[in-house]
C-alpha cells in the first residue's frame, strides 16, 4: 500500500511539474523510493523539478549540434 501511494505521489508531482514547463527530455524513468512517503508533497515536487532541470542541462551540454 505505501509503494502505491508513492508511486501517486509521484505521478502528481510529474503532472504538475508538466503542466508548467514544455520539457524536451524524451523519456525519463523515476523510482518511487519508500522513504518519499513520508517527505512533505511540496518537497517531492521540488526535487523532481530539480531533478529534471539538471537532467536537462545535462542534455544540453552533451548534444553536439
């Protein structure tokens, strides 16, 4: 039951953060870790926006045109 509401938790911070920015990633796997439960929603939210503006400076400075 905790791994489905992480994976929800999860999923509602990938949908707001989506629903503010046009992201050009491709696809991108996250891992519902146990210990998200129990991080505050905002929080969450963060550190996947976090996560996916790094991601995609990565991206960037990698792509040779």
């Amino acid at each position: 039951m905790v791994r489905n509401k992480v994976k929800r938790r999860l999923r509602a911070a990938v949908r707001e953060i989506l629903s503010q920015k046009e992201w050009s990633l491709g696809d991108v796997v996250l891992i519902a870790r146990p210990g998200s439960f129990d991080h505050p929603y905002a929080d969450l939210v963060a550190n996947v926006r976090w996560g996916l503006s790094h991601l995609e400076r990565v991206l960037k400075e990698d792509d040779p045109t």
